[in-house]
C-alpha cells in the first residue's frame, strides 16, 4: 500500500541518487581548466518515478440544468466507461461557462466534458482541457444510449480502451487538435496485459463536420468487433484557443444552428401553405368571371353548303285511305289439326 501511495503521490524513491553533469564549452581546454571544471559541474534530481509513466488525467463529466433523460442516460454510460471520469452536480444556467474552470480545479481535474442544454431541446458538448485550454464545442445529435441499444458486446468495466480513429483526421490540423483531445480524455489510468474494448471515431461525410462515435467489444477470435453503446454524433462548432472561451481557432462553415434548422423547417410549410391558397383564390376568380354571350359567331358561315331549290308542291286534295287487309287466324281447332298434318 505505501509503494501504490508513492507512485501515486510522486513521491522520490529511496534507492535513486543525484547525478552530476559537466557541461565544457571547449574540449581541449577541459582537462587543463580545473576551476571551469567546478563551475560547469550541475547537479541533475533524481527522476520523481523509476521510469514507468503513470496516467493522471481526470476528467469531469456533468451538465447544466435543463437535460432531459436522454443525456443524463448517456452521461451515465460514459461515467461507466471511463474509471478516472469524475462528477458534480448541475450548474446553473445564469453560471458563465469560466466557472467550470474553477470546478475542474477544486475537483482536482485537468480536462472536462460539458454538456449544455439549451430551449430543453438542444444539446451541447464541450471538451476542455482545463484551465488553459485549447476547448472544442459540439452540437451532439442523434444519441442513443446502452440501455437502448441493447447489443450483444459485452467487456470489463474498466478495462483500458483502444481508441481507433478515421484516417482524415490526419489530414486537417484542426482535426489532428480534436484528435489529440480525444486521445487525453478517453484514455483511461487502469492498464492491463490485454485489450477487449476500443473506441471508434470517425468523420461521416465529405467536409469533415460530423464525428461519429462508438464503443464497441473486440473479440479474440477473429479480431472483430462488436458494438456495445452508446452511440452518438457530434457536429463540430468552434475550437476555441483557451478553457470554455478565448480567441477562436477554428469554426465550422458547414455548420448550421439549430434554431435556424427548424426555421427553415417553418418557412418551407408557410411557403406550401401560401401556394394552395393561391391555387384557391385563383379558382374562385376564374369562376366569378363573366362570361361574355357572343353576338355573331364567325365560324357559323363554315357549316353552310349550297342546295339545289326544290319547287314547292301544295296538296289541296285529301289522301286516299289505306286499306288494310287482316290476317284471320285460324281457331284453336283448327290450329291442332293442321299441326297433325
């Protein structure tokens, strides 16, 4: 327990000694000038540890006041999955983001995941390393947590993560400073001789502004992975130069507020609105018109062909009368017996 105190603490190990250096501008004049000598002779401390480097990254994870259970879900799993994460309580929205800062100090943290929520319907996340930054903020959408999932990946609670990034983060330097972000936040202080979970960031599409992220199980066998959650997608904002603020390193041209999102939403169904009462009120003016009675048609003269004139003959005398000469029929009698025959 003392020697886990010491490493932990930093404390100077007994059996390492001071070294001494001589640092000689000339060395042919070295050996001769002994008084030099002395002079140019500067003590080195000993190594704080015996050369095994030791992960002191803490990380805070909390929100502000107005998330709903969506995000608190997925501030639990993230909890879950990163053993030297730390929490506090809610901060109050009328708190300027600066305040954070001194938060992370008291809490004894060096970077920290924010989530802000805004209108109760916008979610922000902002990755700091605290108090001196560089700080990125997100637009956090389409979240979907471990216990809505429900994969079939499974892996020690605990265990030290592989983290596997996207190619193209390389090819932007602003994404090579998200990179090296991620890399100090996620990474975890508990090391063991074996890996079984990684996590995988990639960017979706062409101009680099959406970041998909995952957890996910690597199994043994074929070295295949299978998905465990949660699962989300950060669409990046700002890199700003300092903690929660500062001069702005970066912003995202793509991006698009929320706000003017559903905006636009808004203003595509009044434009379909208008246009069928234009259709309408088009209708009923063409019905409300007069029709006008034409007084001489111009084609009539085309259906006109001439005729031979015939001689009028009138009958002064009646006509005779049709005689009309009925059919006897024979009796029912008579009938039978010409059937016999």
């Amino acid at each position: 327990m003392s020697a886990f105190k010491r490493k932990r603490g930093g404390q100077r190990p007994a059996d390492k000694k001071a070294k001494k250096a001589k640092f000689v501008a000339n060395a042919d004049d070295a050996p001769n000038e002994a008084v030099e000598e002395n002079r140019n002779e500067v003590t080195i401390p000993p190594p704080v540890s015996k050369g095994k480097w030791t992960n002191k990254e803490r990380v805070l994870i909390f929100s502000s006041r107005g998330i709903n259970f969506r995000t608190r879900h997925l501030m639990k799993d993230l909890k879950t999955m990163m053993p030297h994460s730390k929490e506090d309580t809610k901060m109050d929205r009328k708190d300027k983001l600066f305040v954070v800062n001194e938060v992370c100090e008291i809490k004894n943290c060096n970077k920290c995941l924010f989530f802000e929520a805004k209108k109760k319907q916008d979610l922000y996340m902002w990755i700091s390393n605290s108090p001196h930054g560089p700080s990125a903020k997100f637009l956090v959408q389409n979240i979907h947590t471990l216990a809505e999932l429900k994969m079939t990946g499974n892996c020690l609670k605990g265990s030290r993560p592989l983290l596997s990034f996207d190619p193209k983060f390389d090819k932007e330097p602003h994404y090579a400073l998200l990179k090296e972000l991620f890399i100090q936040v996620y990474f975890t202080t508990l090391q063991y001789e074996f890996q079984e979970n990684m996590f995988v960031l990639f960017l979706g599409d062409l101009e680099f502004s959406i970041c998909y992220s995952f957890h996910a199980q690597i199994i043994e066998e074929d070295a295949s992975i299978v998905e465990i959650g949660p699962r989300f997608v950060l669409n990046l904002i700002k890199i700003f130069q300092g903690s929660f603020g500062g001069p702005t390193l970066y912003e995202n041209p793509d991006f698009q507020s929320p706000n003017m999102h559903r905006r636009q939403i808004r203003l595509a169904a009044a434009a379909k609105v208008r246009e069928k009462q234009m259709v309408k009120e088009m209708h009923k003016l063409k019905k409300a018109e007069v029709k006008e009675d034409l007084v001489k048609d111009v084609t009539a003269d085309v259906f006109l062909t001439p005729a031979e004139e015939k001689p009028v003959h009138i009958q002064t005398e009646a006509p005779e009368p049709k005689v009309v000469k009925k059919k006897q029929k024979a009796f029912k009698r008579q009938r039978m017996q010409m059937a016999r025959r």
